[in-house]
C-alpha cells in the first residue's frame, strides 16, 4: 500500500511538471505523450487468444484475476471479450456442450508505467494462461489483435498462429503472401472519400485543408479525395503530411501550425492513425485555440474529457463509421454486470483511475449500478467508455464470432469425419483453421451480415455522427445522417432535418476561399490560386446569371429579351420605332404636311401670277420644277415614321436622293441661267439660242439620270432591309431601316453634296449682278443652309442610335428643304402678295429671262 501511495504520489508531481513547460512546443506535447497518454496509458494496442474447451466456465472466472492496471482505451475492448464470451457461452446452438474462453495476450492491454505489472509480475499471477499445453504440444488457437496495424504486422511475422484484427481495414494487411495466417474484421472505406466529398457539396464547402499521416495508406486516401474533389470543384486550402518520426515532425511542426492557424478553411479533414505524431499535431492545435470542423474516421471517434485531448473545437467533429446496428445487450450487460465474477474489477478500476490515476487490485462483489453521481452527465463525461459501441468495439465484437464459428465449423467437421485425435475444441493445422476463417459468412446477433471475404463487400453503408464536447467534457455523439453508396447519387446523402451543430445553432458553418457569387455576376478567378478562389464581376450587358452557384459564365439573353438591372432574369423587349403616336413623330410629320400645303399654296401663288415680272424674270419653269419637287421632298419624310417595312425600307432613301437630286439640279439650272445671261453683254447668236431654248434646263435630267443610275447600283447590290436595334435603348427592340450599303448611302449624299456645292459656287459668283429681281442672292443663301443642315447631320447621325438616327435624317430633310423653301420663294411672295407696286416696274432687260 505504500508502494501504491509513493508512485501516486509520484505520478501527480510528474504531471504538475509538464504542466508548467510551454503547450505550445512539439516536444512538451511528446513529452506528454509518452509520459502520461491521456491518463497514463500508452499502450495503443490490446490483444486476445480465444479457445474452445469442453467444459463450463460459468463460475470460473470468479477465481482468477489479472493483476495488471488496463489502460483507460482498452476498457472497451474488454467489456465486450467478456459480454461476447458471455453471449456465446448461453447460446446453445454456438459451441454447443463448449465453452469460449479468452486471455490477454501477455504483454499487451496493460498499461506501460510498469511499476505495478512489476510489483505484480507473472510469477504471482492466479489465472493460468489458456494455452497452457504449449510447452507439451504446440495449439493452433485464433488472437484477436488490434487497433494499430503495426503491431499486428509485427505479432503475424513472429507468430504463426491464425490473427483476426478488429482495428479499422489495413491495405498493408491484405498481403496474403507476406501474413497468410492474418485477417481483417473490418470493411475497406472503398467510399470514404466520395461520402466525405459527397457531404462537402451538401454543405457548400468548397475550401477544404487535409491533415494525413505520411504513410502509404493515408497517401492513397489522399490521391482517392484530390480525385473526387476535383471531380465536384471542392480546393484542397492545405496538405499536411505529419511524419511518423518525431524528430522530423519537430523540424515541420511550426510550418503545419501556420497552416492550421493562418488558413482560412473552416472544414479540415484529418485521416490517420491515433497514438502518433498526428494525434500530437491534433492536440497542438487543441491548445492552440483552433476553431474547425474535423471531419474524421471512426477511430477518432473518442468521449473525451479535461485530462484527454479536446474535440471541443468550434462545431466539434464530424466522423464516418460504417454502419452497424446498437447491441441492446451490451447496454445491458454494463448496467448489471457482476463484477466480482470476472478477473478484472472493471468499476473499480474505472473508479478508481479516473479519480486518482491508479488501479485498485482487491475483490470486491459490488455491482458498477453501486456507484451513484449527483450528476449522471457529468458522470458520461468523466468515463473514457460508452454503453453504445464504437466501430472497433464493434468490430471486436463480431471478431469474437467470427472465430467462435470457425471453432464451431471445424468441430462439426471432425466429429462428422469422427477424426478425434486431439480433445474437444483443441486444433493443430493453422492452415486448416485459416482456410475455414477466411470463408466464414454469418450473421451476427443484433441481424447485421459479417463476410470475412473482403473482395465481396463494396457497399458498406455509413452512419455520419457530429461529436459535442461543448462544454467542454460532455463528450455527446449526435447522428447527423447516413451515406449510402451504391443508392442512386441524388439518394446516397441523408442529412438530419433537425441538424443541429455543436454550439446549439442550427445554421451550416460556412468555408469557402471565396464568398459565392451571387445572381447577376460571374466569377473571374485570380491568378496562381485554387479554382475556388476567385473574383465576382458583374456580367457584361445583357447577360444574367440567375443562379447563385458561381457561375463561370453569363448566359446572353436572347435578341428579343433583355436583362433587368439586376441581371438576374431576362425579359421581353418591347417593339420600339418612330411612330404618328409619338410625340416626336407627330410633331415630324405635322411640319412636313405643314411644309408641304406651304409649298402647294406658293406653287399656286405662282401659277397666279406667272405673268407678273418677278415670275417670269426667275424662270417659271425652273420655279415650278423646284416646287414640286420640294413637295415630294417635304412628304418622303412621312416614309420615317411608322412601323418600318421593306417597301418603305426601300423608298426611303431612294425618294429622298431622287428629289432632293431634282430640287438641287433645279438650283444648278437657275444659277447657270443667272450666270449666263448677265455675263454676256454682247451674245452671239449660238449663246441667244441655248439661253431661249432653255439648254441650261438640261442639267436637271442629266443629274437626275446619274442618281437613279447610282440608286439602282444600290438597290442592286445591297439594299436597304428591316432591321432590329437592341442596343440603342434599354429593355427594347428599336425596329429601323439598315441601308445595307453604307458606302452607296455617303455615295448618294456625296452627289448631292457635289451638286449643293457647284450650285452654291455659282450662285456666289452671280450674287452681286445688277437687276431688281436677280436671285442670286437668295439662291447662295439656300445653298448656304442646304450645305450646312448637311454638313451638320453627317456627325451628328453616326453618333446618334435607334430613333434618334430617324429623327435626326427626318429634321434634316424638312431643314434643308424648309431652307430651299423660305431663302428662294419666301421674298417673292413678299413681292408678289405685299409690293406689288415694285412687281409691274420694269426697268431692266427681261427679256432675257424667259
């Protein structure tokens, strides 16, 4: 008892001591690891030697005791040897006349201080080893072995008997030819990465760090996710690969800290074995305040407590387990579990060693239902067990069967061969007891299928749990949903309703590298980064994006549709020209009839009084050549307005370039006439006939014809045709005339340009002659304006869209018309209708003017 008190005491001082070195160097958290693991326990791995005896071991056990301290991880794996033992030694139709036993196999499952196994060596053990007889004749008898692969490995290359390791499923393992005598227990995570992914994309996490260890199997989960997420558009943020060599994880721990610490990824994945530097990684960042979601396998799946490493990281931890289902049993065989009748005082020791740090090696007949706690929580929370199993547990658990079936298969045989050379239930062939193993399909108690035949379990089913230790210690598991592999992909996924997270919220935690891009803006992503970070923009002009999965590209609303300012949806333009209900065309179309009765009341004006000196002295001809033609002139306008069509797509510009060609030639004709007549004083008589046919007439056909010449080129090669304008105003659909040729177009203007100017140069020459009713004057006034609403319109048309360009070609047509109009007819009428006195006044030669 003193001894006991002295290395308490001890132990407390040694752990006071690592608490005072820093928690956040690499070595401190090795230092307690190997020094205390948890609550003193380093030992990571339990093993078990089953055999079948013909006889009753119900009262057996009552009389033998390991006199060992078990490790705080390893009060799972014993609970269930002895519940399955139990179970199996009541089922008549298992073993039947047979009993199960089991023992430690010695030198693991205790803990690794050593000083009590000292003080208690083998020497002062009660309980007999199973396999007694080894020494006489060797046995061939089925060890359970587990969790870690390593020392299964090792144990199979020094042992030659038959293994079942109940750890989680280790490709390293599957070499048949390197370890022909050992099998797993567990189910391959062939779908661990496509559920992991498969959750990620239910939460929308995009941006993903991953911690593994640097082994060969966690490297081959590592390339399996990187394919499955990049299948899906889900980043790795980090790659942590934690070296298994403690001297070289010390020289990276700072560089994976900074990772952790300084990423902005929520959601970290972590795939490794526990008891390593991986689990040292873990508790660093525990200490270290990191605030995460861990997505993890089952083995990580721990009720944790103060004293052990904390999962009370922000929303907790969430694990995948293969699918198995509860053992009602089990929860029952702990609540009224005699103790006393097993070699191990399993409630003392759980007792004892989660109070004190030590083992209590009397006996003692209580049951585990004598201990009562104020609180039944905080109770949960100080034990390192659960009444519900977890995956190893369980694996365990079917191991047990798996070789109680093998035994029961191999005693059927012998006694249906009646081969009884060795007693009851005592086997010499491994390789027989191998060979029956491996084939052994059965279905275990609770209704779940156990293959031993890993080639034909592909389906495995996963149960997804969110692990609560907040507050800190609680140590809950809460179902968050289940993964179904070979469902239909839309039916693989079940996620709770109900979810709630760690911290009592109901809202998903967030990690994305970038925040989503919402509808009406696409994604630009930044150069030398992950595919998930990137930019939003806003999508170019009539394009939306009406969906928020960031999208990569816009989608062009069709040319009769139209984004809306938000760019979200695309809408129906609506039909857009110039029309009579319009303001602007209404008040277009009335200047131009009102142009035009002005012009029809100036032609009649002048058919009055075309024997008045000023009617004949201007070429009345000429005069009512011009007229008619600034008639059609004014009403071609009326072409613009309405809605467009092919026919008036056509007459509108060659209308418009005939008349104006026939009213400018008229000017020509007028002003070569004027020039004419004044410059020859003495006329020869060739000159007084051409001047008295009316020669100079001619020049209004001959231009005409080289209009029409160039209009027909036009309508020939490219002619004008209705066309539909979505750019010009927003949300609709302008319906205009396209020219079709532009250079015919500026050809046509630029002829009526040539023939302005030579009109205007002669009429500027003939200004000045004398004569009371010489026009030349007015009629290098009217070419002035003709010449400047045209120079005008051409930039001012090419900057404008839509109906503007109508209005703008309209005006200019009334401009210049309005202009021939007014400076030419305009002071005649004055003449004609108001002096009157100054119109029978003949002064001058009239004669040559008519």
């Amino acid at each position: 008892m003193k001894k006991l008190c002295a290395f308490s005491i001890a132990f407390l001082l040694l752990k006071f001591s690592l608490i005072l070195c820093s928690l956040t160097e690499p070595f401190c958290f090795w230092k307690i690891k190997n020094n205390v693991d948890n609550d003193g326990d380093l030992s990571s791995d339990c093993g078990f030697q089953l055999i079948a005896a013909e006889k009753s071991i119900e009262k057996k056990y009552s009389h033998y005791y390991f006199y060992f301290r078990i490790p705080a991880r390893r009060y799972e794996e014993f609970l269930v040897m002895f519940f399955a033992t139990v179970e199996i030694n009541k089922n008549p139709y298992l073993l039947p006349n047979m009993s199960l036993m089991f023992s430690p196999i010695f030198g693991l499952c205790e803990d690794t201080f050593g000083y009590l196994d000292e003080t208690y060596s083998p020497k002062s053990y009660i309980f007999t080893l199973i396999n007694y007889n080894c020494e006489i004749q060797k046995i061939c008898m089925i060890q359970l072995t587990g969790p870690s692969w390593m020392t299964s490995s090792k144990l199979a290359v020094t042992s030659e008997t038959v293994k079942i390791f109940f750890g989680p499923f280790n490709p390293n393992l599957s070499d048949h030819d390197q370890f022909p005598y050992l099998y797993q227990i567990a189910t391959k995570d062939t779908h661990l990465s496509h559920g992991m992914v498969s959750l990620m994309l239910h939460f929308r996490w995009t941006w993903i760090g991953l911690v593994i260890s640097d082994d060969d199997q966690s490297i081959q989960f590592l390339s399996d996710l990187r394919e499955e997420m990049q299948r899906y558009g889900i980043c790795l943020a980090f790659v942590n690969m934690i070296p298994e060599n403690m001297q070289i994880y010390k020289t990276k721990a700072k560089i994976h800290e900074k990772h952790i610490m300084e990423s902005s990824a929520k959601v970290v994945i972590i795939y490794g074995k526990m008891n390593s530097t991986l689990e040292v990684s873990y508790r660093r960042w525990a200490y270290l305040g990191a605030q995460r979601i861990w997505i993890t396998t089952s083995q990580w799946d721990v009720n944790t407590n103060k004293k052990d490493f904390s999962l009370d990281f922000f929303h907790g931890t969430v694990t995948f387990e293969h699918h198995h289902r509860e053992i009602a049993e089990f929860r029952n065989f702990m609540q009224t579990m005699n103790t006393s009748m097993y070699p191990v005082d399993i409630s003392q020791c759980m007792l004892w060693w989660n109070y004190f740090s030590c083992s209590i090696f009397k006996k003692s007949n209580s049951k585990i239902d004598h201990f009562t706690f104020n609180n039944t929580v905080e109770w949960l929370a100080l034990h390192k067990f659960d009444m519900v199993l977890s995956e190893e547990g369980y694996n365990l658990y079917n191991a047990v069967y798996a070789a109680a079936h093998t035994y029961h298969e191999l005693t059927l045989q012998r006694v249906e061969s009646q081969e009884m050379t060795e007693p009851k239930g005592v086997f010499i062939d491994c390789q027989q007891v191998a060979s029956m193993l491996k084939t052994r399909v059965f279905t275990n108690p609770v209704g779940d299928l156990v293959n031993m035949n890993h080639k034909e379990n592909q389906c495995e089913e996963y149960d997804i749990f969110n692990i609560w230790n907040f507050p800190q210690g609680l140590g809950l598991k809460v179902k968050l949903g289940s993964y179904f592999p070979c469902s239909p992909q839309s039916q693989q996924l079940h996620i709770s309703e109900d979810l709630e997270w760690a911290t009592g919220g109901t809202s998903v935690p967030t990690s994305m590298c970038s925040v989503t891009c919402t509808a009406g803006f696409r994604k630009i992503h930044q150069e030398q980064t992950a595919d998930c970070c990137f930019d939003c923009a806003q999508c170019p002009e009539n394009e939306v994006s009406n969906e928020t999965a960031d999208m990569e590209q816009c989608v062009r609303c069709p040319d009769d549709k139209y984004a809306n300012l938000q760019q979200t949806q695309c809408l129906q333009r609506a039909v857009s020209f110039l029309t009579y209900e319009d303001p602007l065309g209404m008040a277009l179309a009335c200047m131009a009839l009102s142009f035009s009765v002005f012009t029809v009341l100036i032609l009649v004006t002048f058919i009055k009084h075309n024997d008045t000196p000023i009617v004949k002295a201007n070429n009345r001809t000429l005069s009512y050549i011009l007229l008619i033609s600034l008639i059609f002139c004014f009403l071609c306008s009326l072409l613009f307005i309405g809605h467009p069509n092919q026919a008036t797509c056509v007459l509108q510009q060659t209308t418009f370039g005939v008349f104006f060609t026939v009213a400018v030639s008229t000017v020509l004709a007028k002003t070569i006439t004027v020039v004419m007549a004044f410059k020859l004083t003495t006329p020869g008589r060739r000159m007084r006939g051409m001047l008295a046919s009316g020669a100079p007439n001619l020049v209004i056909p001959i231009c005409t014809l080289i209009q029409l010449v160039l209009c027909g080129t036009w309508l020939v090669t490219s002619p004008p045709f209705i066309d539909r304008d979505i750019q010009s105003e927003h949300g609709k659909t302008v319906i205009i005339c396209n020219k079709g040729s532009v250079i015919a177009f500026h050809f046509v203007l630029g002829y009526l340009g040539s023939l302005a100017l030579g009109s205007f140069t002669v009429a500027f020459l003939a200004r000045n002659l004398p004569d009371r009713f010489n026009e030349a004057k007015f009629l290098t006034f009217s070419m002035l304006v003709f010449c400047s609403v045209w120079i005008t319109f051409l930039p001012v048309y090419h900057s404008t869209k839509g109906k503007v360009m109508v209005v703008v070609e309209v005006f200019s047509i009334l401009a210049s018309s309005a202009g021939l109009l007014g400076c030419i007819f305009v002071p005649k009428c004055y003449v004609i209708l108001v002096r009157t006195d100054s119109n029978f006044r003949q002064k001058y030669k009239e004669k040559f003017y008519y």
